[in-house]
C-alpha cells in the first residue's frame, strides 16, 4: 500500500485520517479523497476551478464536470443519482478568497433539501469537486442529517 509522504512508517489506522478530521467534528461520517490541499495541487485546482462560480462556470461550459463523475460512479455502484436533492438558501459572499472561520461562516446552515427531496433513512455519498476545510461539506451533510439522513460519506 502507498503511504504519502511523512506517513511512511505509520500504520494504515494512522494515515487512514487526516490531521484536520481527527481534529473536526464533521457532519460526514468519513471522506476520501485523492490528494492534500497544497502545493502544486493546490495551485492547479486554484487556477482551473476557483475564478468563476460553479454556476457560471455550468453556464459557459454547458456541462457541470462533478456530474461527469458522479452519473457513470452511481451507475456502476448501482445506486440513484440525484444531482438536484440540496439547495443553497444563502447566497455565498462576494469576497473570492475567504479565511478559515469565513469559510464555515458562509456555508453554516445556508443548505437544505430541496421541498421535492427526501432521504428516508437512505445512506448518502455526497460528492463535491474540491474540500479545502471540509466546510461546504459539512454543512451538506448538516442538512442531510436534519432530513433524515442515515448516513453521509463524502468524496470530495
């Protein structure tokens, strides 16, 4: 098994979290992801995906790329893929570049499922392009769990 740099070493239990969770009370049960958040990824998601909202961004390419991912993922698992069931019922802050505590101050109950959603006591993999803080994340699995949720893995 690969082991990331500086875990070398280290059991699977310990590389199998990441400092910030083992730290956080997310609202997910667990994520996964492919990389951390820094250096040369860092810098290579900042400059392909940060300048323009995810809206705009649909608006100009006329596709969304997390749905790229996410409808053939659900396909092979064999579970439902609703790309629609949340909602933002806060508008996220004109300041690009949020700190930290901004970062969870923008995303702290502005999601909620849609009035057509409904979860049902179902396991939930919520999937989102990028997890910087883990944030926009947590308060989606917030507001799934509020709906009933009985569970949420995300996979950033």
């Amino acid at each position: 098994m690969f082991a990331p740099r500086g875990m070398r070493g280290k059991s699977d239990e310990e590389f199998a979290i990441c400092p910030q969770c083992r730290e956080q009370k997310y609202g997910f049960e667990r994520a996964r992801r492919c990389g951390h958040y820094e250096g040369a990824l860092a810098g290579a998601i900042l400059l392909q995906w940060y300048p323009v909202p995810l809206h705009q961004r649909k608006k100009e390419r006329e596709f969304n790329q997390l749905e790229l991912f996410a409808r053939p993922l659900a396909r092979r698992l064999g579970i439902p893929y609703r790309p629609v069931l949340l909602m933002r019922t806060r508008t996220r802050p004109e300041k690009h570049l949020l700190d930290y505590e901004e970062r969870w101050e923008s995303v702290r109950g502005a999601f909620a499922l849609k009035q057509s959603g409904r979860v049902d006591n179902s396991r939930i993999l919520l999937l989102d392009d990028v997890m910087t803080t883990g944030a926009t994340l947590d308060a989606c699995s917030r507001a799934l769990a509020d709906a009933d949720a009985s569970s949420v893995i995300a996979l950033p």
